[in-house]
C-alpha cells in the first residue's frame, strides 16, 4: 500500500543555498542563449533569406517575449527549483507535470549535450590524425569538468559563469566594433532575396536560438533576492544578446561576399578572417568555445533541478532530491543528469540532438504560457507575483498557436521521438505517480470555482504562502505569530459594533481567563471614551485588562458593514487589541504594525476577496512590512 505524497516543501536537508545574485541570472541566461544560433546558423539563415535574415533574427526574439514575460511572472511567485516544470505541475497538474518535468530536464540536457560535442568538435580540430578519438575525449573531459564545478558549488559553477560569459560578450563586442568599418554596403542588396515569406520562415527556424533565456527559472530556489534579480536578470540577458545577435549578423553580412555566405557552417570565422585573417578565425573559435562551455555549464546546473524537483513532489523516486551536506548541491540529479548527457553523446547525431531539443522546448513554452493564464484565471488569493506579465492574456494565446506551428515545422523524426517521450511519461505516470501523490492544482481550483463559488482553501494556497515566504525571506515576529494563533471573527450580515463586542467577549474570555461580563464592559467603556474608528471602514478598538503579560488580537471583517455610528460609514475591517498595562509598549508597535498593513498597496481588494478566516490571515502574514529582529 503506497502513502500519498502531499506536501512538496523542501525539507532541510534537501535545501538549496541561495547563492546566485543578478549578474549571476544574467550570465547563465545569457550564455545559455549564445550558441549555435550565433555561430553555426546565420549562413543557413542567410541561404534561405538573404540578408534580410536580420529581420528573421529580430521577429525571432519577439518570438521569445511571450514566454519572458510568462516565466518572469511565474518565477517571481513561484522561485522553485525546476522551474518551469514546478510552474506546469502546480497549474495544470501532476499528469502534466510528469510530462513538463521530463520534457524540461531532457530539452536542457539535450542542449548542453549539443554544446559538449561543439567543445568536442573545436577540441579535434588540434588532432586531425585521430579527430574521432579526440572528439570523444575531450567531450567527455568537458562534462566532467563541468559536472565536478556543479557539484562542488552553485555559488562556484555561477561564479565560472559569469567569467566565460565576461570574456565571451568581449570578444563578440570586439568583432562588432573591428568589424564595422570593414563592411561593404553592396552587400545587403537587394535585401529581401526570396520574398518576405521566406523572412518569417527563418525567423521560426532561428528562434530557437533564444530558447535558452529562460533556463535560469530551473534554479530560481537559489537565487538571491528572486523577486527582483529573476526578472531583471532575464530582461537584461534578452535585451543584450538579442542586440548582439543582430549587430554580429548585419557586421558579417557586410564583411562575407554573399556566395561564400551562403550555407556556411562557420560564418562568424569567414567574417573574422575577412579583416583579421588567421588571427581573426582564432579568436571566433575561442569565442565559440567559450560560447559552448557557458551553454554546457548552465545546461547541467539548469537540468539537474528538473529531476530533484520531481523528487520532491513524489513524481520520481526520493533519492533524486539528495543534496550533499557539504556542498549544499543535489549530487545524485547532477550525475545522473551528466551520465544521460554522455549516453546521448554516444548514442545520438548532432542533428538529431538539437531538433529533438528544439521541439521539446517549444511545447514547454506552450505549457508554461497556459499556466500563467490557469494561475491568473483559478483567482488563488496567494498567488502573489511581483513582476506581472503586461498584455495577459492576449500575448499568451497567440504564442501558444505561434509556437504550435513551430513545433510541425520541426519535421518527422523530432515530433516522433517527442511523441515517444509523452507516451513515457503518460505510462510512469499511470504506473509510479498516479498512486503516490494527492495534490491539487490550480486548474482542479478553477473547475471547483467555475462550478461553485462556496470552495474552502487549497493546498495550494497553503503551498504558496510558505513559498512567499521563504522567496520574501520573511522570519515571524511576536505579531505574525499572534496573528497565527489569533481569533479571527468572519461576518457576512451587518452587525451593530455592540452585538460585536458581546460575541468578542463571549470568546476571548475562555482564552484570557477573563469574565466575558468584564470584557464587554470594557469595551463599552471604550467606545464611550471616543470612537476607535481610524478612517472610514476601519476601526482599531482597544482595551486594557487585568493581569500581566496578556496581549491579544482579534481580527475582524464584515462585508456588509459594523455599525458603530449613525453618523459614521460602516466598519469593515477591525484589529482588535486586548492587553494588560504591562504591554503598552508593544500595543504602540502593534498599532504602528497595523498601520503599516493596512496602507499597502492593494489591502482592501485583498482582504475583501478573501474566502476563509485562514485566507483573511495569509493578507496579514504575507505583508511586505519589516519584521522585528527579535521576537518580544
């Protein structure tokens, strides 16, 4: 009899450290991008378009802007390893999950595998006499010297990011600069060659070459500061390369004669040697290698968060989720990511490799656009992103369809093998998953809502109050935990403010062990004194009792209103305050805190939305207040 999975936090020792900070996101997302798309493919491109192949670079990254967009958004509110795999499971569900998981961790690791053979390939042309051994061997010493920097540290494998990433950008902004008084007008003339239908067809065959932006959410549990440096690492990543991808295309159109161009395989090398010679070519090559190291490096990070986040929810075995006390990496998903990649390495032709890669990270760019609209659409109160993606959901749907087209213009072989894989991942789910795990997604929550407006919380919601949390690195103080633990009076029909204070009385006085008669008088007293309403629909009554160290709060919400006054507008939200007069210290630090709550952005919409005493609290424990250090 198998136990159901049901909760998907991280336990302690399968933590990851937080070790990445914005440059770090920029150099794995940028680097990832940076790769045969720069160096192989712009003489393929220029064969079929001519050089208005610089407008099919360009439509091509307006291409990846949808899924930016999405997995900014979905990152910033859901910064967990894996990525877009965690983003599909929690929105669409595990079927879907199983599936997304498999399909994020193998279209990563195809594409590093890719890069490995480009280093192989670099590496033997050193050794002509024996350049398949070679190949193999340096292939092979490249994986292992990138899977040893993974294992030994994040912070490290990041750090080496970012200096090949360094070196590479110089090297590309170099051959732009060198280039450009170099270059002969004639040359883009006539600019479109084959007619502006050939332009958008290259633009589908090149956009791939900006797929690899978006790897950087498989990591996003140990970025620092996710809220901030995700999307804006991404956006400055994007904004870069896509801008070097243009310029070093338009410099080498105008520096190769167009017949030499045209199909070649190295046309960043023909363009270096055109006004460097000899020693140009070189410095192409150590860029490409640079280029393929930083695709490798970021791939085998990226790839193996797929599978220890599939661990950690039950959708593959325990051990996957392993981390090393020591270095504070997942060991077991690092080398058994690495061991698949030099199975592909023996097993499978280049070719082969980046289509199969290709298609597959296409349809995960389909699915993670769907999640953001079964996110925003299911109305999960604790769904909380901090970057939001602009034009929802209109620039979803159409990159769902876009990308749809893309993936059939893959050809047979890579739609037969991926439909291969989802009949895979169909049957682990119905043979290893389906009997393990009892979680509910957003897409379960928007049924359940369409077809009844009276549904409790979800485990979901309750799932993304500790992610928010632990991405806002939010540690409890006294007021967080009274609030956990506080009385919390929910009221659909308008009441009058003393038939509250009776009810509050009636239960606060077993808590307190204060007579309820005691309480209400009190209450009443303090009303009487002067009105404890702070502005219009809110009040803050407050009360000393007898007794030492006794603090307490009340929540309480009405929507139709409590009528403290016939010449005041009805209350409907009060923090009630109940203390000795030993604590008249920390009842002014609650108010200050109440003040604080109550003035954010969005605290009224939010805390009328709310469905349940639980999520009336998330509102107070998810506020961007700053907590005390210590707990008084």
């Amino acid at each position: 009899m198998f136990t159901k999975h049901k909760t998907s936090n991280a336990t302690k020792n399968d933590s990851l450290k937080k070790e990445l900070g914005l440059f770090s996101v920029f150099s794995i997302s940028a680097g990832a991008m940076i790769s045969s798309g720069l160096f192989i493919l712009p003489g393929l491109a220029y064969a079929q378009a001519g050089p208005a192949c610089i407008i099919s670079y360009a439509i091509a990254s307006l291409f990846i802007l949808p899924v930016l967009f999405s997995q900014a958004e979905l990152s910033t509110a859901m910064p967990k390893a894996g990525g877009s795999y965690f983003f599909i499971e929690r929105s669409l569900g595990p079927l879907m999950g199983t599936i997304a998981g498999f399909a994020n961790w193998l279209s990563i690791a195809f594409k590093a595998t890719f890069a490995l053979a480009g280093i192989g390939i670099l590496g033997a042309l050193f050794f002509p006499e024996n350049s398949e051994l070679a190949f193999k061997i340096i292939s092979l010493f490249a994986c292992f010297f990138f899977t040893l920097f993974n294992i030994l540290s994040t912070k490290e494998s990041g750090r080496l990011q970012n200096i090949l990433v360094f070196f590479l950008l110089g090297i590309i902004i170099f051959y732009v600069l060198k280039g450009f008084p170099f270059i002969i007008e004639q040359r883009y003339l006539p600019f479109v060659t084959s007619g502006w239908q050939s332009v958008f067809a290259v633009a589908g065959m090149v956009f791939i070459s900006y797929g690899g932006l978006t790897k950087v959410v498989s990591i996003a549990e140990e970025v620092e500061s996710p809220s901030k440096n995700l999307p804006m690492g991404m956006l400055l990543s994007f904004g870069v390369v896509s801008i070097l991808y243009i310029l070093v295309i338009f410099i080498t159109i105008g520096l190769v004669e167009g017949t030499d161009l045209s199909g070649s395989l190295v046309p960043i090398s023909l363009g270096a040697k055109s006004m460097m010679g000899q020693t140009g070519v070189i410095i192409v090559e150590i860029a490409a290698f640079l280029a393929f190291a930083t695709t490798a490096n970021s791939g085998i990070l990226a790839a193996s968060r797929a599978p220890m986040a599939m661990s950690r929810d039950g959708l593959l075995p325990g051990f996957f989720s392993k981390t090393s006390k020591r270095f504070g990496t997942p060991i077991v998903s690092i080398c058994f990511t690495s061991l698949f990649m030099v199975c592909l390495l023996e097993f499978l032709s280049i070719e082969d490799l980046v289509k199969t890669a290709s298609t597959m990270i296409i349809l995960m760019f389909m699915l993670v656009n769907l999640s953001i609209i079964i996110m925003r659409e299911s109305n999960i109160q604790n769904y909380r992103p901090t970057f939001k993606s602009p034009l929802y959901p209109w620039i979803q749907i159409a990159a769902i369809i876009i990308y749809g087209f893309l993936i059939f213009e893959m050809g047979h072989l890579p739609l037969f093998l991926t439909a291969g894989f989802i009949m895979i991942a169909v049957f682990w789910y119905l043979g290893y998953v389906l009997v393990r795990i009892d979680r509910q997604s957003a897409l379960v929550y928007l049924v359940k809502r369409i077809m009844s407006k009276n549904i409790g919380r979800s485990k979901l919601d309750e799932e993304l109050v500790q992610i928010v949390l632990e991405r806002d690195e939010v540690a409890f103080d006294r007021f967080d935990h009274l609030i956990n633990d506080c009385l919390t009076i929910n009221i659909e029909e308008s009441i009058k403010a003393k038939d509250l204070f009776k009810q509050m009385a009636d239960e606060l006085s077993p808590r307190l062990g204060i007579e309820s008669d005691k309480l209400f008088s009190l209450f009443l007293e303090r009303e009487r004194e002067s009105s404890t309403i702070i502005k219009p629909g809110l009040a803050i009554p407050h009360v000393i009792v007898p007794g030492e160290k006794i603090f307490d709060i009340v929540l309480v919400r009405s929507k139709k209103g409590i009528i403290f006054s016939e010449l005041q507008p009805p209350v409907r939200t009060a923090f009630v305050l109940v203390g000795s007069s030993d604590e008249r210290n920390y009842h002014l630090r609650a108010l200050m805190t109440i003040a604080h709550i109550v003035q954010e952005k969005n605290f009224e919409e939010l805390w009328m939305a709310a469905k349940d005493i639980q999520h009336l609290k998330d509102v107070i424990l998810l506020s961007g207040r700053t907590r005390e250090k210590t707990n008084l």
